[in-house]
C-alpha cells in the first residue's frame, strides 16, 4: 500500500448514527490534514495534526472529532451529524520540515447523512 | 471572503490546443503557489508549483505563470490531452503558515478530440 488510504470510500448514516473515517499514509509525513468538500465551494481545511499534535482546528463543530494516534495514522469521528454534513472528507499529508507546501491527498469518503 | 478564486467553473479545449486556466488571490501574504488535479473518485493530485521569488515555472507540459502584481497566477497545458480532462484547483500558502493551504473552487478541463 503507498501513498494516502482512507476508508471506507463512502458511507451512508443517519443522524444519530456514530461512525469514524479513518486515513493512513505511507509516506514517512508528520503532518496530516481533515478537509472537507462540498459542492461548489472550495476544499475547507477542517483539522491539521502535526507530530501528532492538533495545530489547527478551523472552527469545526464539535460533532466532528479527529484523533491521531501517530503520524501515519488520522481518524475523523462523526456523530449526531446533520445532513448539510454531507460532503466529501479527504485526508492530506504532508513533510513538517519545510521543504515544501505540497500536500498529498487520499482518495476521500463520501459521506451522505440521512 | 474568498481569497483564492477561479472565476471559470469550466473550460472546453480541443485536443492539440493550449488549455489555459486562471486563479486570482486577494492574500498577499501568500508565497507559495500549487496546482492540483482532481479526477472523479480520486483525491487531488499535486500537479506543479510555483514560489513568489518566481514568475514561471516548466514541468513537461504543464507550465505555472505567476504575476504578483496583479494577484494573477496561470496554468498552461500545451498541448493538451484528453487524459487532462479534470478539474483542476488553484491552491495558496504563505510563509509561517506552511501547513496551512487555501484552496480556489476548481475549473472543469474537458479536452474535446
């Protein structure tokens, strides 16, 4: 495996439902990214992790939990969520030396909350 | 207030031609500039990037043209392919905030044959 996994790929849940987006790197970052995708408007950056410390959180509802065990790992837990909830989440990573802005983006889950 | 904006939503282009795709940003904080390319399912892919002490620069095909100035940053595709048919996102970064990248709402590329 190489490169940024996340799973699933998409989800349906109801609202009161409680379910975890889950995203993995291979790439020996230690910064990793929650951004969130809804049509027509730009990617919203959501959480940034960094050495696993949370460094940003973009005044995202508290309905929206992340958690970073370790560098490769990012988790996204959801629940009691709302249908304008309904996006696509991607993950990133990127280096934390310096050397580049470029950020390295999984596949996404589409979530659909019912 | 947006402050990275693609004012195309959309962009047809015939195979062979240049594709030409616009990005404009309000920030002038900003130094650091990216490309990314996002195919339907997949996450984006980092494409190219450009820094402020910088007014181009060359990949391959892909070309990035930036004009501090005038806020202005391009992307040119010469020639253009029907693999290129995605949509294609301007992004932004400034100094001290590296891991922190604002992100334009993307213009739809179709390379017609």
């Amino acid at each position: 495996e190489t490169g940024v996994t996340q799973t699933p790929r998409h989800l349906v849940m109801g609202m009161t439902n409680k379910k975890s987006l889950k995203c993995e790197q291979h790439l020996g970052h230690n910064a990793m990214y929650w951004y969130k995708q809804s049509a027509k408007k730009p990617l919203e950056l959501m959480f940034v992790y960094s050495l696993e410390e949370r460094v940003e959180n973009n005044s995202v509802p508290s309905r929206f939990s992340p958690e970073c065990p370790n560098s490769s790992h990012l988790f996204l837990h959801l629940h009691t969520l709302q249908p304008e909830d309904s996006a696509l989440y991607l993950c990133a990573s990127s280096p934390r030396d310096g050397s580049s802005y470029e950020q390295y983006f999984g596949p996404g889950t589409r979530l659909t909350v019912t | 207030d947006q402050q990275v904006k693609q004012n195309s939503p959309s962009l047809s282009v015939q195979e062979g031609r240049i594709s030409i795709l616009n990005c404009d940003y309000t920030n002038s904080m900003f130094d650091y500039f990216l490309w990314y390319k996002k195919y339907p399912a997949e996450g984006p892919t980092f494409l190219i990037s450009i820094s402020s002490i910088k007014d181009k620069n060359e990949d391959g095909r892909f070309t990035v043209f930036l004009n501090k100035s005038a806020k202005h940053l391009s992307l040119h595709i010469v020639p253009s392919q029907p693999g290129d048919s995605a949509v294609y996102f301007c992004a932004a970064g400034g100094t001290g905030t590296a891991s922190k990248l604002t992100f334009g709402t993307g213009t739809r590329l179709q390379v017609t044959l």
